[in-house]
C-alpha cells in the first residue's frame, strides 16, 4: 500500500516523478501552483496544454515536467467551492490524478490542496476529501507508491495533518 505523506513548501522543488497542478479546464497556467510550475518549468508545458485542449472538471490530464524535476505534471481540475457537486467532483480529481499516475507506473506523486486557492474551496473540507481519496486509492492499487500532500503554509499542513490522522482511524 502507498505512503501517504505531507509536505510544506514550492511542490516544484519535491523530488517526484509527477506533480499534480491545480488546473483550469481550460489548462492555462495562470497564478498560485500553475505560476509555480510555468515559472520552473518553462514554456514547453503551457505548449503541451495548449495542445491538449481543454479538462473537465473532476478530470485530468498528464503533460511532461518541462525543467522541473519531475518527469511529468498531471494537470487535475477541481471544482469552484460553490459548485453543489463539488465533494464529488474534487474526490473525482484527486483520483483521476493518482489513476494517471497508475497508468504512467509512477513510484511518486505530489498533490496540491486542490480547489483550496482561488476556486474557494474550504481548506478543512478539502483536506478529509482529498486525504480519504488518496487513502481509498492507495488500498486498492500498486502505484504511485508514494503520495505526498506538498501544502503551502502551516495553516493548510496543519488542516492536511489533521485529516491524514481521521484517515487512520
């Protein structure tokens, strides 16, 4: 069964094989976690979303890691908090995102606090469904073996290690 692991710092500077963005459906790397991965890992990943096109929400897509250290980003779109599906839709990206990562035969990947940023989704919240989703994930498969929650800030590792520890029980 896979670790899962928390982080606090720039996702970019995780030694992983992936890192997940937290992206548009539109795939443009704007502020927030895609500006981190546009700035580190230059133009050829925008490049490769714009040639993807577009995600739906709850979907996600894989591009290459560009200059970052990982090999691959996944591009995962979450839901705007105020959506009435949201739970659901976020749960459906966390898990679309480790599935590519399944897929790709990674060892590791790094998540953001997905939806957290300027989607509005409420960070408590955020963190059960998206340390649940993982934890389901990582019973029922082989790969990633290790899946680390990189969190911007002492508040949100804070509400991220809260959830991890309902998760054990």
């Amino acid at each position: 069964m896979a670790r899962v692991e928390l982080a606090e710092g720039d996702i970019t500077d995780l030694d992983v094989d992936a890192v997940v963005n937290a992206a548009n459906s539109a795939l443009q790397l704007g502020s927030g976690v895609a500006g981190a991965i546009r700035r580190n890992g230059g133009p050829s990943i925008q490049e490769e979303c714009d040639r993807i096109g577009s995600c739906p929400v709850g979907g996600a897509v894989v591009t290459g890691g560009g200059k970052l250290k990982a090999r691959h980003v996944i591009h995962a779109v979450g839901p705007l908090g105020s959506d009435p599906d949201a739970d659901e839709k976020l749960a459906s990206a966390c898990r679309e995102a480790l599935s590519r990562a399944a897929e790709l035969e990674l060892s590791s990947v790094a998540l953001p606090a997905l939806s957290t940023g300027v989607f509005g989704f409420p960070l408590p919240r955020a963190a059960q469904i998206l340390t649940s989703t993982a934890r389901k994930f990582a019973r029922s498969h082989d790969r990633p073996e290790r899946i680390v929650f990189c969190l911007f800030g002492k508040d949100a590792f804070r509400e991220f290690e809260k959830a991890l520890r309902k998760t054990r029980s």
